[in-house]
C-alpha cells in the first residue's frame, strides 16, 4: 500500500507539473488527503482486533516452538550421553579382550 501512495505521488507531482497554479493547489490538497486517508487506514489496520490477535498468535507459537526445541535438544543430549555410555562401554570390554588375549 505504501508502494501505491509513493508511486500515486510521483504520478499526481510529474501532473503537477503541466498543471496551472489553481489545478496544482487542488491537487496538492487532495494529496493531502490521500496521504492522511492512508495513514489512518495503517492506523486502522494496525489497532485492528484480527492483527492484536495475530501477535498474540505469533507469540504463542513462538514459545510452543521454543518448548519443542527445548525437548529435542534434551532427548539428543540424552541419546548423546547413552551413546558415549555404551561406546565406552564397548571400549573397555574390547581392551579387557585384548588385555585376555595378549597374556595367553
């Protein structure tokens, strides 16, 4: 919307332009207002109960996705510590093997 009135603008000032100075007063009031009309609108849209309850909505699923990354990071740091557990475990039995095997 912003994009339109800027553009809106630059149209109605290359008009202002070839206009005589009555034309370019009344063309520049109705800028005005166009410029104020969109203002409220933004005014509007952003006071609007639907976009409140949007953030509220984005805000929520933040912190649901922040919960989800939390407990995944736990479980992997779980199944990392059981793997090292089990790797060390298996570790020391292979030397304990070795260790049987070279004293026979």
């Amino acid at each position: 919307m912003r994009t339109y009135a800027v553009v809106a603008a630059i149209a109605l000032s290359l008009a202002l332009a070839a206009c005589s100075k009555p034309t370019q007063d009344k063309a520049g009031e109705d800028l005005k207002a166009v410029g104020a009309d969109a203002a409220a609108a933004a005014k509007d849209v952003a006071n609007a109960p639907a976009t409140k309850a949007l953030g509220s909505d984005i805000k929520q699923g933040a912190t649901e996705a922040a919960e989800k990354t939390k407990e995944a990071t736990n479980k992997a740091a779980d199944q990392i510590k059981e793997g090292a557990k089990s790797a060390g475990a298996k570790t020391d039995a292979a030397l304990n093997k070795a260790k049987d095997d070279a004293q026979k």
